[in-house]
C-alpha cells in the first residue's frame, strides 16, 4: 500500500485551502525526497492561493516556499547530497543552469526556473521533492524552525538591501516591518547602515525599535514621505519597500534621496504611479529585486549561523493554515508563523 502524508493545498483561487491526505511522492531521476520538519508561511503564498499575478500556477497545487527538512532518499543519480542531510526547499526551486542568465549568477530570472509551492508543490506537506542543485544547505546548528523564514524572507531582504547598495554609515528605508522587513532590519543593522522603519502598524515599528532600526515612521499618521526626508537630511540613499501595499511604492520613491536606489520585492498586484520628473531630475534609480541566487542564501543563512540574525517566529500546526492566511492578510501576524511538522 502507497503510504500516505498530510497536504494543504489550494484547490481554487481565493478559496480555503484543502487539507488531505496526499501519496507520499517518490523522487525521480535527480531528485530528492525531503521530509518536513517546518515551514514558513510566506506573504507571497497568499499572492499564489489568490492567484493574484499574471503568471498562475495549474490548480491543484501546495503552497509553501519555506520547508526546511531532512532528506529521506535520493532518485537515481543524485550525488550532491546525502540522506540526513538538513535543506531548504526555496521560491527558486530550479533552473536550467546554462542560459545567459544562469551563467551569470543570476538564476532567479532563468527564463526556466521553476518555483517552490507555485509551479511546484510545495512545502505545506509532510514531504516535498526538490532538486538537490537548488536546496538551501542548512548550517550546523540552525533549527529547522529557525532556517524556514531565512530561505525566503531572509534572502529576499538581505539581497534587496544589497541592491540598495547602500554602504556602512548611510540611511536606508525598511518599508513593511512583516516577515521580510523585521529580517531586513536585523540584516541592515549587522551590515552598518541607519535604518529607519516604515509600517502602518505601530506594534511593528516598536519591534523594529527593538531590533535596532535607529527611527520609525507609522505611513498612516501625517506626510511619511515628509517625515523620512527630514528624519535623514534629505532622503534616504537607498529604500527596500517590502509592503504588500501599492500606496508604499510611491512614497517609497519619494523617501530616496537623489542619486539613491530604491528597491522593490513586495508584489501586491497592480502598478504604481511613478513621478518622471523627479526621478530623472534626480537620478533616482528603481529597481526590481527577486529572491536571490545560491550564493545569496548561504551568506543570509550564514549571518543567522554567526547568531547576528535571527527570526521571530509562532509556530502552529499545518491544521491551522486558513486561520494563519485570514491573519497575515489582515497584517495580524506579529512576524513569521513556521509551521511545525514535528513528530
Ligand atoms: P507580511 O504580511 O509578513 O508583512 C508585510 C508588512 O507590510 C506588514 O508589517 C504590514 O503592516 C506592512 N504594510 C502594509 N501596508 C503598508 C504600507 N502601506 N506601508 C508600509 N507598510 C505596510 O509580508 P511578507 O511575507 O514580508 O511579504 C511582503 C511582500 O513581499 C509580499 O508582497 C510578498 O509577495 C513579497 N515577496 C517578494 C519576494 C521577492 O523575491 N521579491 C520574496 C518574498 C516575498
Ligand atoms: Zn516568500
Ligand atoms: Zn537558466
């Protein structure tokens, strides 16, 4: 008899999602089985189960981008990784590995990369097969519970601040103080940069207070915009805007100083008008930022490892994934909720 796991899945787009009993999978020629001890819940799975973007993944399908696990057997030829061994199953789950764009380091945009919990299934699951090329390597001493938030959360905020390329000493903006940006502020601190936080909820910007952030400005209350320019002399050098919010975007633009980047990842859908005149009168630069590439995810897990960063989490069991998705789409949850697949 197939032995059977736990899944929730997304069955239709802006519907609960599904818990079932699923066939284990087996993993294929270069594939690997990982078995699941937890994993993140992402603001991005919500975009997925919503279907809120251009690109939708094929129904049905398991959510997750965040499991971190052990691996539990290998497909035929897998030689990069051993059973035992602890990895991440990531957002950037392959890529072709040869195109201009894979040559240069720069996976995330592999006109072939599949994705983890959209194109495919994900870590919501008590399994999850992965390409061994791909996985996150886990360093000694970091629990699963404690790597899960890093794979996404923390390489996406960790790279968009490199993108930023703001140097020791600048200003930099941390626009939405959720899973993303309460990393990013612990990143920017360990990097050297005065990072003023940005959120609508002031519980988050008294928690980026605590993490280091050296000002707080709430969007919602007076001109955010006018706030961040004076509290930085005239702009930051750079802003990473991680807010789920098209109104964010905007007045992210408006808080960079001239000649500085200002980086996007969130992706709530639509677009955002953009002031032509001031940002070429000011060479102000606005840049895209997804994830990051291999080299990316060890140097964000290994600030973790070094115990420079750490994520806040509240764990809850797979059971309880509608509840957590009615939270975090009403910006209830405090920083990460990791789900726990402990025995
Ligand atoms: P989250 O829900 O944990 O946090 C979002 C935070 O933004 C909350 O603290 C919320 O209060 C705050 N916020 C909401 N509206 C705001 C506004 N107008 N101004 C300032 N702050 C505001 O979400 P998350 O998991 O951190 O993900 C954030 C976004 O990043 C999502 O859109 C997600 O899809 C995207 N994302 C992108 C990448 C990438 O590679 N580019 C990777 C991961 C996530
Ligand atoms: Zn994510
Ligand atoms: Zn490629």
């Amino acid at each position: 008899m197939t032995r059977k796991m736990q899944a929730a899945q997304v069955e239709r787009f802006g519907q609960p999602l599904v818990l079932k009993e699923l066939d284990i999978p087996t993993p294929g020629a270069g594939q690997i089985l990982v078995k699941t001890e937890a994993c993140g819940v992402c603001h991005t799975d919500l975009h997925a189960a919503g279907g809120d973007w251009p690109l939708k993944p094929t129904l049905p399908f398991t959510p997750g981008h965040e499991g971190i696990g052990i691996v539990t057997a290998l497909g035929a030829g897998v030689t990069g990784v051993r059973e035992g061994d602890r990895v991440g199953v990531p957002w950037l789950y392959s890529a072709c590995g040869h195109c201009e764009f894979c040559l240069a380091a720069q996976e995330p945009v592999c006109g072939k990369a599949q994705f983890g919990g959209y194109t495919k299934n994900g870590g919501f699951a008590e399994y999850i097969v992965a390409d061994p090329n791909y996985v996150a390597r886990i360093p000694a001493g970091l629990a699963a519970r404690d790597a899960a938030p890093l794979i996404c959360a923390g390489i996406t905020s960790y790279k968009g601040l490199k993108e930023t390329q703001v140097r020791p000493g600048q200003w930099v903006v941390i626009s939405g103080i959720g899973g993303l940006g309460h990393l990013g502020v612990q990143y920017a601190k360990a990097m050297g940069l005065h990072v003023c936080a940005v959120d609508i909820d002031d519980r988050k910007l008294e928690h980026a207070r605590r993490l280091g952030a050296n000002a707080a400005v709430n969007a919602r209350t007076g001109d955010p915009v006018a706030a961040v320019r004076k509290i930085t002399d005239g702009g930051a050098h750079g802003v990473l805007i991680t807010a789920p919010s098209l109104p964010a975007f905007k007045q992210g633009v408006g808080m960079t100083r001239k000649h500085g980047t200002c980086v996007l990842v969130g992706i709530p859908p639509g677009d955002f008008p953009t002031p032509l005149f001031d940002l070429v009168a000011n060479c102000i630069t606005i840049r895209g930022s997804f994830v990051g590439n291999r080299r990316d995810m060890a140097e964000a897990l290994a600030f973790a490892a070094a115990g420079m960063v750490k994520a806040d989490i509240e764990m809850q069991p797979l059971s309880a994934i509608n509840a957590v998705f009615e939270r975090l789409a009403q910006g209830e949850v405090p920083s990460r909720v990791v789900l726990d697949f402990a025995d």
